[in-house]
C-alpha cells in the first residue's frame, strides 16, 4: 500500500529525522485533562479476546481493561459498541454482534454496553460509546448475515467494495436508520459520550469503485459533483446525530476521531503541510475542518500516528496544524496516539524508543489548545511490550486529571 492510512501504512523509508534522549517534560500540569483509551471489539481486538468465552470471562476481562485504565492514570474508555452494524447491547434495531458469541445475534445472556458503564463510573472513568457508522460486513455475502439484519431486509441499502460490505451513505433512508441504531443506545444508556471513528466513506482501493451510481442519480441533483454531493450526505449524518445526541442526552459529548490529515497544503492551501497519501476531505468525504469551524462537535480527536519528524505526516506539524483550526471555536481538541507501533518492528526507528509517545505529550503540552489525548488501544496500553505507556505514565501522569465535561 502505498498510502497512509488509520491503524498501519507501508513505510518506504525511515524518517530523516533522528530524535535523541527525550526532553524532561516542561507541559503543563493539567487538573481538567481527557487521558483516554480505545477499547476495539471489531476482530475481538482488544475485548473480548476470542468469541465464545463465557460471561463470567468476558465480564472478568472488560474489568481487567478498566483496571488497566486506572492504573495507568487514565480517565476515559471509548468502548466500541457497533463495530459492524451490530450491537454491544440489546438493540432493538440491529443483532447482537458476532464478536461476543461467534454467532451474529446470539444472546450473549448479560449486557456489555450496561455492565461497561456501570464498572466504569464505579472506579471514575467515563465511558463514551463508540460508534461506526456505515461498515456492515468484513466480507462481502449478504447471505452469512442473520436473516433479521437489516441489510439483507434492504439489499438495496448495500454496497461490496474493498471485500466489505457496506450502508451506502447516499441514501436518506440509510442515514436515518444508522442516526435511529445509534440513538437507541444513548437513549437508554447514560453515555458519557458519543464517538465516531474515522471511517465515512471507505478508505480508497486501488482499482474500485464504490458503487453509488443510482442514489446519485437519484438525490445528486443540485451538486455541482459526485464529490460535493457525498461530503453533504456525511455533513448531514454529523449535523443531525449531533443534534439529537444533544437533544436526548446533553451531557453527552458528541466527537469524532478522524485520519489526521483533512487536506496536504499542495492540495489547499488551508491544508497541513503533508504528503499523506490519503485526505479526509477527497478520500473519505469526511469534510473535519468543516465540522470543527462551524462547532458541530463538542470535540475533535485527530488520529495522529506518526511520529515526530516523519517526512510525510510529521507529529509536530499535524499538532499545530489542528490547533490552529480549533482556534476560535469551542470545539475541544484532542490528540489521538499510536501507542500499538511503540516497539512494532515493522515501524519506523523512533517507534522502536520507548520515550517516543512521551515526547509526544511533550510536544502537545505547549499548546493550550490540547485538551488530552487518547491511546489505541487497550490491549497495547496493558501489554506495554516496550514501555511505551509506563514512559507516558511516569513523565506525564503522575498526578490525577478530570475529564473536560
């Protein structure tokens, strides 16, 4: 692959900047700070760590994540409770999701999205739920879903594309379906906050494309392309989920956590100066920039996964590129870290320091504007293979911190 992309990029080449002995902290001492963690249920990321396990077990290892979090300093879980069109709870608009019992709507016999609130909140955390909006199957056969999912009820709501399925985010029935899945669980659950993550439109495949030719035949009149219309429809899903998160549930926060590129400045010059191969604004249809400078969200958590100096997404440049754009809104900013490439071999030399992330938080500290970060993922934050996190924790997090609220 030769494009950066969210969770790993092929490198060609090691960074021409070479980092020495971390510098002692000088960031501020924050009492209000977000220091959070994802916790990945897709592929049984991070939780549960295969399915099938019993409830007694899955329920002992989520309490182990929790645990974790607490120890390393943290105060906040985005726990992901619809990986694939699929709940985390009993929805009553989708199945429960394979990657509890092996079975797509399978009881699991307990509620994970209760329970993880509940264990939360009893040791201080907040738990914000996490959302993905439109990703529906990691395959492409309508016919392995459960004969109840929606999407084989509305084949038509389906596109295959990069050995995926998919809700065509086209479709204003689609994106009220998708807003009505994931208000059931705000509605009955007393969320902390309601996150998405990156993916909108699928990330580009060499080679395909997506097809979404009918809906904008259908409901494409009036852009002036294919490209405008389909930024207007994730504008749209942003625009009313955050209004009705905000109308059922005020005190939840509502934020997403795009690829943290939105445009290179050779592409627009309001952009960072990158050579990211992928843009969320031309790629993915994500406008972010948009989002922040018009205060739709209460936060923004920009995946910024390289590390410092790298010659096509430098750390240093991407954090002053969004403080920048968070500057004059009240759009609160935080700095989503690559804690799974401390120590991964296949990454670049700084990734192979364990005083890398800690420089990171160094680095961000200087800015006002920087309100937290958050750790992918749970599992690296409690396996640690390099020390990556302990660094982290003993420069940064010796002292507690409230979330922004």
């Amino acid at each position: 692959m030769s494009q950066l992309s969210r969770r790993a990029f092929a490198v060609a080449a090691l960074s021409a900047f070479t980092t020495g002995a971390a510098a002692a902290p000088r960031r501020r001492q924050a009492t209000t700070e977000l220091r959070g963690m994802w916790l990945a249920t897709v592929f049984n990321r991070d939780w549960p760590s295969r399915s099938s396990l019993s409830p007694a077990v899955q329920q002992a290892q989520l309490r182990a994540h929790l645990d974790t979090a607490v120890r390393r300093g943290l105060n906040a879980v985005f726990f992901q409770v619809r990986p694939t069109a699929d709940a985390m709870w009993p929805s009553t608009y989708e199945p429960w999701s394979q990657y509890l019992t092996g079975t797509q709507g399978k009881d699991p016999g307990w509620d994970p999205l209760g329970t993880a609130i509940e264990e939360a909140h009893a040791r201080g955390l907040q738990l914000h739920a996490w959302f993905n909006p439109y990703r529906v199957a990691i395959h492409t056969d309508l016919s392995r879903l459960v004969p109840s999912h929606p999407a084989r009820r509305n084949p038509e709501w389906v596109v295959p594309y990069g050995g995926m399925l998919f809700y065509n985010p086209g479709l204003p029935q689609v994106r009220t379906f998708v807003e009505d899945a994931i208000l059931d669980a705000v509605q009955r659950y007393p969320v902390d906050g309601v996150h998405f993550d990156d993916y909108f439109y699928p990330y580009p495949v060499a080679g395909q494309a997506f097809d979404d030719d009918a809906a904008y035949a259908a409901h494409g009149g009036g852009f002036e392309s294919r490209a405008a219309w389909r930024r207007n429809n994730i504008d749209l899903l942003v625009e009313e989920v955050a209004a009705r998160v905000r109308r059922v549930r005020p005190t939840a926060g509502f934020g997403i956590s795009p690829f943290g590129v939105w445009r290179n400045a050779a592409t627009d010059s309001r952009g960072s100066a990158t050579r990211a191969g992928v843009q969320t604004y031309d790629d993915l249809y994500a406008d972010t920039r948009a989002w922040v400078r018009s205060g739709l969200l209460d936060y923004i958590c920009p995946q910024i996964y390289w590390n410092i100096g790298f010659a096509a997404a430098d750390y240093a440049e991407l954090v002053r590129w969004w403080v920048k754009t968070v500057q004059g809104t009240a759009v609160r900013l935080y700095v989503g870290e690559a804690l799974y490439k401390a120590g991964d071999p296949q990454q670049p030399a700084a990734w192979q320091d364990p005083a890398e992330l800690s420089r990171h938080l160094t680095l961000a500290g200087r800015y006002p504007q920087v309100r937290g970060h958050v750790f992918f993922a749970a599992k690296d934050i409690a396996l640690d293979p390099i020390g990556a996190m302990a660094r982290v924790v003993a420069d940064h997090y010796k002292q507690p911190a409230k979330p922004p609220r």
